[in-house]
C-alpha cells in the first residue's frame, strides 16, 4: 500500500502505466462509469501523501482523476477529488484511519455506497489476508472480506454484477431518488438497516445526509452493539 522511500512527486509519477489500466477497464466497462476531471495540485498533494506510485491504479486514480462514480454515484471510488466528489481518498481517511500523514493505517477506506457502506483495503486490522479489499455492510455493522485485491475491485466496479451486489437494498425508484443524492452524502434509514423493522426499503425513511455523519453513526452502532 505504502512505498514509504519513495518520496517526490517526480518519483512517484515516473511509471504512469497504472492509468493506462483503468482507462482500459473503464472504456470496456459495463457499467455506467464516470471518470472526474483532476486538479492537477489536488492530485500531487494527494499522491504525495499517499505514498504510492501512479504504476498502481489506485495511485493513478489518487493523481489523474478527482475520482470514480459507478452507476450515477451509488458507489464512489475515491481519487483527489472534484467538485462532484470533494473528498481526496487522503482526506477521507484522516482521522479515521489515521491521525497524521505517513502514518500507517488497520486499514485504508477506499471506496462507499449510497448505504453508507464502506470498502477498505486491509493492513493488517481487518484479518489476516493483507492487502484484500473488504465491505463495511450498513445492514450488518460488520466488516465483511470480499476475497479481491484492488485491482480485481476496480474490474468488479466496471464490469461485475453490482445489480447483483446490491440486490437486497435496490427499492422502488431508487433511481429516480439517486439523483437527489450528492456524492459526498448517504442515506440516513429510519428504521436503521440493521434492525428487523429496516429489513424492508420500501417502507423505511430515507433522507441524504453528510456521510461523514453516516460514517460516524455506523461506528458509534457498532460499538455499541459489540458492548
């Protein structure tokens, strides 16, 4: 995840072949894919605090783009940035996953949904299969391992069955209210989905909020559930 010696942009920047990739999966994807436009001082900054070359997609998605939206937003891969998608996946992750820059994350979020769930790539604080991507499911407060690297879970995101993933939590005109819906926010469902009376999505409240909010209640349940 980290290439800690390695220390400029310049450095960082030498091999660019990571987005030659994604540009690959994304023309031949499936899915409703949606590249943002890079900044290109968002994109150094962010790279240079990640520590990871741009020969990787997910330091090339951290420098050349402001991020991924799949399927009109319901699922946002997290690169530097943009104004449909404000958070740097550097900035996401400070004061989650860790205090300072440089510092080594448990895990490293990536990648969120609509539901407020969370996709992390695990360092060690998740399980023992370092470097696998896994999904914080809001129905279940639980981390849940996906058994896919990065790479294989941008190809999931382009190409895979996210219908499919998501068939459970798909309710009447949810297109329609995905529009509604800014990147940068997730559904606040009362009852929440981990309880019985959330089960159904068509009769729960649904109401976008911040997802930083989302974030820090999912947490909070969580904790408060394991006690």
């Amino acid at each position: 995840m980290a290439q800690v010696s390695v220390r400029t942009i310049q450095e960082l920047t030498t091999d660019t072949s990571g987005i030659d990739l994604v540009k690959e999966w994304s023309h031949n994807a499936k899915n409703k894919v949606e590249c943002l436009p890079m900044n290109k001082t968002a994109g150094e900054q962010t790279l240079y605090n990640l520590k990871v070359t741009t020969r990787s997609p997910m330091g090339a998605i951290a420098f050349f783009t402001g991020g991924i939206l799949i399927e009109n937003g319901w699922l946002r891969i997290l690169g530097s940035g943009s104004e449909k998608l404000t958070r740097s996946i550097v900035s996401w992750n400070k004061g989650k996953t860790y205090t300072q820059f440089g510092e080594q994350p448990k895990f490293l979020l990536v990648a969120d949904d609509v539901l407020g769930g969370m996709f992390a790539i695990n360092a060690g604080g998740l399980g023992t299969d370092m470097g696998k991507i896994y999904y914080f499911a809001p129905e279940r407060l639980e981390w849940e391992p996906l058994d896919l690297t990065y790479s294989n879970f941008l190809k999931f995101c382009f190409n895979g069955d996210v219908n499919g993933f998501y068939k459970d939590f798909r309710w009447d005109n949810w297109e329609q209210d995905l529009q509604n819906i800014k990147s940068d926010q997730a559904l606040f469902f009362m009852p929440f989905l981990w309880t019985k009376e959330g089960k159904d999505l068509n009769k729960v409240s649904k109401k976008p909020v911040p997802i930083e909010e989302i974030y820090s209640l999912n947490i909070s349940n969580q904790l408060s559930l394991k006690h």
